[in-house]
C-alpha cells in the first residue's frame, strides 16, 4: 500500500472512530435525560392522579431500556470487521431497533389496558397543574435532545440513532397531546379526557413500533438501498461512461451505518490491468465521497461480446 493510501486509510479510520464517539456519547446523553424525565413525570403523575401522564411515565421507562439497547448496539456495531465477523457488527443496530419496537409496543398495550380500566371505572379527580408541569418539562428535554440526536444519526448513518430520534420526536407529540388533554379537563371539567389521550397516545406508540420493526427487517433481510442512493451509484458509473463498456450485478444493502456495495464493471479489453483498477478505485473513491460509509466492491471484466450486447445482464440485476 502507498503512503497515500495508508494516510487516506488511517484518516478514514480516525474520522470513523470520532463519529462512532459521538455517536455513544449523544446515546448516553438520551439515557441520562429519559432517567430524569422518567423521575418526575412517574412522581408529578402520581401526585396529579392523571393516568395519561402516568402513561408517559411507562413510555419513558420503555424509553429507558430502549436507549440502552441503542448504546450498546451503537457501540458494538463501531466495532471492525474480524475473521468471524467479515461485514463487521454492524446488523446488532438493527437487533437494537427490534427491541425498541418490542418494548414501545408493551408499553402500549400497558396503556391502553389502564386507559380503558378507568373509562369502564371512571377517573379520579386531577390536578391539571402538576400534570402540565410534567409535560412541558418533557416536551421541551425531548426537543432538545432529539434534535442533537437526529443531527448525530444524519452523520453517522447509525440505524439505532435514527430509531431513538424517531422515538424523541414522537414523545414530543406524546407530551403535546397529553397537554391539550389535561387543557381540555380543566376547561371542561370532564376526565375523561384524560384516558382518551392515554387511548391516542397508545395508538400512536403502536403505529411507531410497526415503523421500527419494519425498518428493521429490511435491514436484517437485506433490503436494497434506498433508490435515491442507486441514484447515486448510476450517476457515478455514467459519469465514467468513457472509461468503462458497461456494468452490471450491482448488489446493496446496509449494515448499521456501513453501506455495501457489490458491481461488476466491463472494460475494453485492450486496457492494461493498471489502468483499468485505477479507474475501478476512482469509481469506488467517488461513491465513498458522495455516499460516505460506504463499502465497495467492484469487480472488474473484459467486455465480451455476447448474443444480448455488450454489459448484458441476468436475473433481474440493475445493469447496463
């Protein structure tokens, strides 16, 4: 390997090792602040007797566990790539993912259980103050640290990231629909307002959890790529169009913040074999500087003419 390449190779590995430390630490950040936000929404529910910010107490505890799934995931799937793990760790952010489903999913039944107790019992009287208290508090904590979340998973591409922003946004809307439950109790004097907002927030928690295990899966059954990143990779090899006879067999999927990309590349078959693998690296440099964590692997071809023209292509694979 050149110097060069050393230098290139030990700067990539730096800048991946800063961003799978941040990642961690805005991870740890979340835990902290739900461990708080779960203390004073189960202390302030208790006192107000409102079960809907009783209920945002569970979420917070599904929260709790969730977030600790996410760093550990976050920090294992940083892990390199070894003997026995050649794609590296990152698949553990999906099973991270799968268990934030799983715990939202419980704590919505949990919910809607209790909501549906009291409309069948009716509720007791609530002090809409202490309610309000909890939720503003809440609201505001999880607007701040989802936004620092959302902005750290944009950059690391971290799956599990992604999931627990996903999760802080929705307990922003969680606090804002319990606020304007416990406004319409005090303007109305009627409870049940109360566990009919306990009723939508389960809902809601239910909806999210599908979207997480819906990501999930795709990730653990090798989904493709999104096709605004296919985009990318066509736009690339079009833009060596010159250069190269064809392609074809391009394969992707996603591996925690690691994009894989497999693709075999037809060439004139009188370039030398240099010349043809520095173009094959240009090519993978290009699609790691405009899709970054990416992984390529680009198999490289003598273009043979075949009864189905130069680049033909089989099964179904994206080629040309």
């Amino acid at each position: 390997m050149s110097s060069r390449a050393s230098g290139n190779a030990h700067s990539h590995a730096e800048a991946h090792d800063a961003i799978g430390n941040a990642s961690f630490r805005i991870a740890a950040v979340s835990i902290g602040v739900t461990a708080c936000l779960l203390a004073i929404k189960l202390t302030l529910g208790l006192i107000s007797g409102s079960i809907a910010v009783l209920s945002d107490a569970v979420d917070s505890a599904t929260d709790l566990t969730a977030g600790f799934a996410a760093l550990v995931s976050v920090r294992i799937s940083r892990w390199p790539a070894d003997e026995g793990h050649p794609y590296g760790h990152g698949k553990i952010e999906a099973v991270s993912a799968s268990v934030a489903a799983t715990i939202v999913g419980l704590g919505g039944g949990f919910i809607t259980f209790q909501a549906i107790r009291r409309l069948i019992q009716g509720s007791p009287d609530i002090d809409v103050g202490v309610g309000l208290i909890a939720m503003v508090v809440a609201a505001i904590a999880n607007i701040v640290v989802g936004f620092f979340m959302q902005r750290e998973a944009r950059r690391s591409n971290s799956m599990a990231l992604t999931a627990e922003a996903t999760h802080l946004r929705t307990n922003v809307v969680q606090a804002a629909a319990i606020i304007v439950g416990l406004i319409l109790v005090w303007v109305t004097n009627e409870a049940i307002f109360d566990p009919l907002t306990a009723l939508l927030l389960a809902a809601y928690m239910a909806w999210m959890a599908v979207a997480l295990v819906r990501a999930a899966l795709g990730e653990i059954m090798d989904a493709a790529l999104p096709g605004d990143d296919i985009e990318v990779l066509l736009g690339v090899l079009e833009e060596h169009e010159r250069e190269i006879r064809g392609y074809h067999g391009i394969r992707t999927r996603r591996t925690g913040a690691t994009r894989q990309v497999d693709m075999h590349v037809l060439f004139d078959r009188d370039r030398t074999v240099e010349d043809v693998h520095r173009i094959a690296d240009q090519i993978a440099d290009e699609i790691r500087r405009r899709l970054p964590g990416t992984f390529a692997v680009i198999h490289t071809e003598p273009d043979v003419p075949t009864e189905g023209g130069p680049g033909e292509t089989a099964g179904g694979e994206t080629g040309r």
